[in-house]
C-alpha cells in the first residue's frame, strides 16, 4: 500500500479556541476507516483538512506523500457525500441523470450549452450503477426512492469521477432500522469487492504525474477508492471497514483496527456514558447501553 493521507500533529484554532490538538493520522490507499466520535470533537474538521479545504494551524499533512499538491485536482479526486446533499438533488431527475451530474460536476442535470452530457456520459453512468447492483434505479426519479436507494444512487454520482478517496458523512442519519440495514449490507458488498479487486498494479495506476496533477486513469486501470465512513453509531461499522479512529475534545482518543479499538473502555470515554457490554455478532459490534 501507499500513503494517501498522513497528518503529522495537526492542530486547528478557530477565534482562539482548540477544535483539533496533535492529531496523527494515516491513511493508506486501499484501507478504508470509520471515524467515531461525539458533536464537536473534530471529526468534520479533520476530513476538511485532510481533503485540502481547510488549512492546519499547526502541523503538516502529506497528500499522496508531498506537502505541497495541487489542490484543486485533490479536491477533484476526493468525493464527499455529506448529510445534505440527497436534499439538493432535484426530485424529478432520474437515478441515471443524477449519477451522469458527477461527471458534470453540477447538482441537477442542467443542459447548458457549454456543459452538456454525452453518450459516453451516460454510458458510463449506467455501467457504474450496473457495477454497484443499482441499475433497476437508473430510470426512477430521484424523489421516489428510499433513503437507502438515494444513497446507493449517490455513491455511484461519486465514484464516476474516479476518486480516490470516498468520504462518506453520516450517511444512515435518518433511515429506519429496515433501509438502514439494507443499505449497510450493500455498503459492506461493495467495499469487499473492493479489497478483492485491487492489487499494487492498480494502486500505481493512479498517481501523481510528473507535473504535479494527479492523472486519472481509466474504468479497467483505476483502484477502488479509499473508504472513510464518518458515524455516531459503532454498530454501523461494518465488517469491511476494518480500521476505526475515535476522536475526543479535538484529540485522537485511539485509532486501529476496529476490533482494538472499540471496546467498552474507549466508547465510554470517547461518549462519557455507561456501557453495559459491547456484544459481536455478524462481524460487527453492537453497544449495549446502560449499566
């Protein structure tokens, strides 16, 4: 594996108060990671920073191994699927449509003279939701589908851009038990194959070129993306997300792998509540609360 991401004792001030204190943290290509932790502690902050949107106040991250890139090809190969953004995704445009507006780069498909999809627009579109088990979506607008679905639709709208790094925040807030279920098993699939599919051959495929821009290769050369699964609920974790990062109060409070990492002790100082146990079952962990 190579580093995409390494921050070196990052810290971030805003109108002199702390939101992030020496934090460390490694990313490498093919892993993919949750971050846990409660309101406030830093978890958006850090991705920002990590993604090149935010600057640290102190400390360095190294993108792709440099400090210095070009970060606005960064920002292009980073896909980020916030909580709002299924909100601002017009009703009335088709799965299909929604996916082809990732390439656009554009939020509803608007046909604007400069900027008009093509064949191959859609084309690709339609292999990418085909490749994730999501082509019965492909021509059900937008506004009918569950929330599961709109996720699964949003996913494929990321990763036709060819990122290398899916950043996926809170994407279950406000599913009922039954989609969110759904939506975490084929979440789970998809990062499987994943690992399956890549191999060092395809992490040198997409790199940095000698000008300093991060080429972007083809359907059959590129890496699956980096995984970063931003939640609040640890059973939510599932068993392909196999390292975890738990923030507190702006600091890394641990990080590793999941099965380390989240145990009774560190959940009940990250949350400062009781915990009765943490039981397996299926792979992932489940909070019980309570004393």
């Amino acid at each position: 594996m190579s580093t995409l991401i390494c921050c070196e004792k990052i810290g971030y001030q805003q109108q002199g108060v702390d939101i992030l204190c020496e934090v460390d943290w490694r990313v490498e290509r093919g892993e993919h990671w949750a971050v846990l932790g409660p309101n406030g502690c830093g978890k958006t902050t850090l991705l920002r920073i990590a993604s090149g949107y935010l600057w640290p106040t102190s400390g360095r991250v190294l993108r792709l191994g440099k400090e210095l890139v070009d970060l606005g090809e960064l920002r292009r190969s980073i896909a980020w699927i916030s909580a709002d953004l299924a909100n601002r995704i017009p009703p009335e445009d088709t799965g299909l449509e929604t996916v082809v507006t990732g390439r656009l780069g554009m939020i509803g498909l608007k046909h604007l003279p400069f900027n008009l999809p093509t064949e191959q627009d859609f084309a690709d579109a339609a292999a990418e939701l085909a490749q994730l088990g999501c082509e019965s979506l492909a021509d059900k607008p937008f506004g009918v589908l569950s929330q599961g679905e709109r996720q699964q639709v949003l996913v494929a709208r990321a990763r036709i851009i060819r990122p290398l790094l899916l950043v996926l925040d809170e994407p279950c807030a406000g599913m009922d038990p039954g989609v969110r279920e759904r939506f975490l098993q084929w979440l789970d699939e998809q990062v499987t194959v994943d690992r399956r599919m890549d191999n060092p051959v395809r992490h040198q495929s997409s790199t940095e070129n000698a000008t300093g821009k991060i080429a972007h290769p083809t359907r059959q050369e590129v890496a699956p993306p980096t995984v970063i699964f931003v939640t609040h609920h640890v059973e939510e974790i599932m068993p392909g997300i196999e390292k975890t990062l738990i923030l507190r109060d702006g600091r890394v409070h641990s990080t590793g792998p999941t099965h380390e990492v989240v145990t009774r002790a560190t959940i009940e100082e990250a949350y400062n509540t009781r915990l009765a146990r943490i039981e397996e079952s299926g792979g992932r962990l489940w909070p019980i609360w309570g004393e």
